[in-house]
C-alpha cells in the first residue's frame, strides 16, 4: 500500500479547470487500478491533496436542488460569480478567494476501505487545526460538515464536504472558511439547509486576516497524521 501522498498548492484558480485537474488525476488513479486488476499487475497506485482558492463560484452538488440558488443568472453574471452543477455529493455550496479548499484524490485501498470513515477523517481534520486556533468546532448528527455551537441556536458551519468515490477513489473534497466574504452565502440556502449560519476563522477570532498558509500547514499536519501517510511533495503552484 503507498501511504505517501503529493501534496500540491494550486494558488488561486479557476474552479472549472481545477476540477479538469482533479478529473485527470483520478482518471489516471483509476485506470491503474483497472490495469492491475485486468492484467494482474501490482503498480501501486498515487494519492493526491491538492489546496486551491477559487475566484466566486457556486457548485451544486448531483442531489441538490436548484432552488437553493437564490439569485438568477442576470445577478449572478452581474455580481462576478460563476455556478457550475458538478458530480460530488451534497447540495450547494460556494467558494471564493479567503476559503480554503482542500481536494484529496486518494486510492483509499492504500488507507482503508471506508467512506463513512475518509468522511469523518475530512472533519477532524478540520476540527484539530480549528483547535490549533483557540476554535472549538464539532460534528452535527445527520449533517456533514464541521460546525460550532452545534444543536443549538447559534450553531453555524464553518467547514462545508463534498465528495465523490469510484473504486474507492476520491475526489472534491472540503472548504475551510479562513479569511472568506461571507455575503456570498446570502445569495444560496448554504448545503440546502434552511436557518443556519455560516461562519469562518476570521469572524470567530474577531482578526483582521489570518495567514492562509500558516492554517495549511496545520492542516497537513493533522492531514497526514489522521491517514498515517507522509507527504513527497510540497507546494507546486
């Protein structure tokens, strides 16, 4: 099993031709796979966590409804902002410059056989950075993502997932809300759940800007400490 994983840092860039990256890069992943199978061969297989910043952009994820959107094409045009429907799971969700946006592309047959548990190791990795922080952030019962004051009135997402698995390959991934405007959630239902709050690092800490790369680095941290890999490459932007 190769636990080594590359890790790249894309910059800021655009939201449709990272997600051609990243479809290359699991298309790749998973040929191979098919290849050893077919041929009974043993590469092994690489694994993936790209970081990225995208420009304002709205995903709606294959199950989500379009009404969450809540401005028309007109506004969205005026305003700057693309919107893409894409093959993750999940419903709505937006992504702009100040988020952190975290997308592995792992052959999980290299950790663990278990996408309920990948799912889980996503949210505490957010959880021990947000802890590096000073932020107390949990789970909320039924509802991916990772949440302060959860279960109660105040409680508000500060970490939004989506994924996709094919032959226990991954792709999209998390966004962290960091340094994020978050107006932009105004305009959509955030992941199609009425009533709740968005929230990021710097609206918690009450900071004028937090460095973006020092909270990548916890991240990998934790990253790799969670899946018991090490990393062999750094940023390549």
């Amino acid at each position: 099993m190769n636990k080594a994983i590359k890790i790249q840092d894309l910059g800021l860039k655009d939201y449709k031709e990272t997600w051609e990256f990243q479809e290359v890069l699991f298309k790749k992943t998973v040929d191979l796979k098919v290849k050893n199978r077919r041929e009974q061969t043993a590469f092994s297989t690489p694994n993936h966590l790209l970081f990225v910043s995208h420009p304002h952009v709205y995903t709606l994820g294959k199950s989500g409804d379009l009404s969450n959107l809540l401005i028309s094409n007109q506004e969205l045009d005026a305003k700057g902002v693309h919107f893409y429907k894409i093959n993750r799971g999940g419903d709505i969700t937006y992504h702009g410059p100040g988020q952190i946006v975290g997308y592995p592309i792992l052959d999980l047959e290299n950790f663990f056989t278990d996408i309920h548990k990948y799912l889980r190791l996503l949210e505490e990795t957010i959880i021990l950075t947000l802890a590096d922080y000073g932020i107390t952030a949990t789970r909320s019962k039924g509802q991916t993502g990772v949440w302060l004051d959860a279960g109660t009135p105040l409680a508000r997402k500060i970490c939004a997932l989506g994924v996709r698995a094919s032959r226990w390959v991954t792709m999209h991934g998390f966004a962290l809300n960091v340094n994020t405007n978050l107006g932009y959630f105004d305009h959509i239902i955030p992941c199609g759940i009425r009533g709740k709050a968005v929230t990021s690092m710097q609206a918690e800490l009450k900071l004028e800007r937090l460095d973006e790369a020092e909270v990548k680095e916890k991240l990998v941290q934790h990253f790799l400490c969670l899946f018991e890999a090490h990393k062999i490459s750094t940023t390549d932007t």
